[in-house]
C-alpha cells in the first residue's frame, strides 16, 4: 500500500517544537518530503543549530511516523536555519546580513561581561552558526586580549574593515585599532560616531549571530547600540550578591524603556571552585541572579563558577569553551549558548506570523 502525503503530514502536525508551541508543519520545519512506495523520507529544519531539543524532535517524529499506515521505512534528516529577527525598521540595513544582534550588558563593571560575551560568541560557533562578535566597550576593551588577536584589521576596498577572526567567530574591537597603552579620551558624540562606523563600515558578511559586549551601566554607549541596532534580545550579567540586584535592575529598565527582549540573566562568579580540591565556596553569597530573574519575570539562564580556569583562558587570548570544551565550564557555557539561541527562537516566533511551508518531491 502507497503512502499518502496528507497522511504523513497529519503524522507531523502531531510533533511540537516546545519551545515555539507550533507542531512543525505549522513552523515550517518540515522539508524535503519524498515517498517511494512504504519509504518516507524528509527533512526537519530547526530554527538554530544550537536547538537542546533536536534529538526529542526527531524521536517523537519517527514515532509519529511510524504509526503511519504503510509505513515500513524512515529516514528523518536533520539540519538547522537560523531565523533572523523580524524586520520592519531603517536601522535594520545598518546589518543587512547579520540574522539576529544579541546584547550582552550588565548594570555594572566586573561581573564577567565580556568573559560572558566571548564564550557565548565561540559557543554558538561551536553548535555549527556563523557568529559574529563587535567589542562595544570603549574605555575598557578587553576582547583583543581574551581573543588573542594582536594585529590590525585591513580594508581590501578601501571602504569596509575587514573583521578579524579567531576561535570561528569573526571579531572587531576598536582595540585593534589604537595602541595597547593609548587611552581614549573622547566625548560621547565622539564615541557614538566611532562605535557607529565599526557598525557600519565593518564587513560582517553573512551572521546568524552577532554578540555586542555592551559597556557596563546604562550611558551613552549602551543606548546607543540598542536604540540604533535592531537586536533580537539582550542577555544580562550578573553576581550572585543582593547588591548586584540594583544594577541588574536598571539595566532592565533601560532595555525595557527601548523595547528590546530580555533574554535571560547569566550570574557570573555564582561560586569559586578550588583548584586543589575541587571544593565550591560561595564567596559572593548565593541566589543573586535566580532572586532577579524571579523578581523581574524573565529566565535565569544559569550560572558560571568563578574558576581559574577561565580567568587563565581569557588572559591567554583562549576562551574556556575553546580550551577546555569537555570540562565542566566548557559545557557550561555549550548549555547557555543553547539556552540563549532557544530564547531568540522564541522572541523571533511571537512577532512572526507563522508561516507553513512544505516542500516535497
């Protein structure tokens, strides 16, 4: 007996992405349907490749199959397609190509931002996107450093930087363009117009991603990127004390006030790890970040131990996700990244119309 189309459709109407709440036909997941007599095969297209639930998708897809009348053969190929962010506005063709601008910020200096910023950048490189990483902070840019580049970037048209490039992630900072021990005494017009042209005249090429490691606290810089950039959501960074609670709030606030998502919270430094014993020791008290995340209704995304490891990697110009991406810090940030690219999904899905596209041969 010939499988019919409509009914292995119906099969796949039953399988839901969670997180988007839509079955995966309605989400337009489903591709490359082909039926040969008791043979079906297709192909199921998730919206990063950073998804944590691609293997029960394609689990609770081949049992919906299965049950299939006729069905005796199954092939489930799966692959991943970032989805941009919606667009709509003249500041989207600052970043024609770039899919979705996600803000890394904190309310104040020294939680770990940029050590945040770095790690999730490489990670989502690592889950197989095409990431991209601008240095925002310009009084104090560290991501020369924790990248490990030491050279400057160049212009192949006489127009466009090119980025530099390490880790899998493409990298611009206006570190790379002055001297290490030059200090930037500039106004905010100054920097604003500074921070614009490495937006602007930076070819960036195509990005699923590009992570901005904002500078600390609420000023010019931070609202200029957000309210010029189109940024799929923001990620905040904190520490686990009850002080830090304050700042984490006004940084909300500011986003907030600008209509951008807040993604989730990161505590950063949630508990020191010995290195001789392995012992943790909440040196920062604890619950800072989950207090937060409760207070303001948005998800806490998870914790980062104040490890030395981490310190070391990021003095050394390699990040702990790409030195040590099987130790507990590594597949730390590894889950994060996935939790950071779920929740962009998600934001992205609920200012789309959905959409229904089947492709089949």
């Amino acid at each position: 007996m010939s499988v019919q189309e409509r009914d292995v459709l119906a099969a796949m109407s039953t399988v839901m992405d969670p997180d988007l709440n839509q079955d995966i036909v309605k989400a337009g997941m489903v591709k490359d349907l082909k039926i040969d007599g008791s043979f079906v095969q297709l192909r199921i297209e998730l919206t990063t490749p950073a998804c944590p639930l691609k293997e029960k998708i394609k689990g609770d897809a081949e049992t919906a199959l299965k049950k299939v009348a006729g069905v005796e053969r199954i092939q489930i190929d799966m692959s991943a397609r970032v989805r941009a962010q919606p667009k709509g506005a003249s500041k989207d063709q600052l970043l024609p190509h770039v899919k979705n601008v996600l803000l890394v910020g904190a309310g104040k200096g020294g939680v770990g931002k940029s050590t945040v910023a770095i790690n999730l950048a490489c990670a989502l490189a690592r889950h197989g996107a095409t990431v991209g990483l601008l240095d925002a902070d310009f009084y104090g840019p560290s991501i020369p450093v924790m990248t490990g580049i030491n050279k400057k970037p160049v212009s192949k048209d006489g127009k466009l930087l090119e980025p530099l490039e390490a880790h899998g992630i493409k990298v611009m900072s206006i570190g790379f363009l002055i001297e290490a021990d030059q200090a930037l005494i500039w106004r905010g017009p100054m920097l604003q117009g500074a921070l614009m042209q490495l937006v602007r005249d930076v070819n960036w090429g195509e990005l699923d991603y590009l992570v901005v490691d904002l500078p600390p606290g609420t000023g010019d810089i931070p609202l200029t990127v957000a309210q010029q950039l189109k940024s799929a959501g923001a990620v905040l960074v904190t520490t686990p004390q009850d002080v830090a609670l304050a700042d984490v709030i006004r940084a909300k606030q500011m986003f907030d006030k600008l209509n951008i998502p807040i993604l989730g919270i990161i505590e950063n430094m949630s508990q020191f790890i010995c290195p001789h014993c392995g012992k943790g020791t909440h040196i920062f008290d604890t619950g800072g970040g989950k207090k937060a995340s409760q207070m303001m209704d948005i998800p806490f995304l998870g914790e980062v131990p104040l490890e030395l490891s981490i310190r070391v990697g990021g003095d050394r110009g390699l990040p702990i996700v790409v030195g040590k991406p099987d130790g507990v810090e590594g597949k730390s940030f590894m889950e994060l990244a996935q939790k950071v690219a779920q929740r962009v999904s998600v934001e992205n899905a609920s200012r789309t119309a959905p959409s229904v596209t089947i492709q089949s041969a």
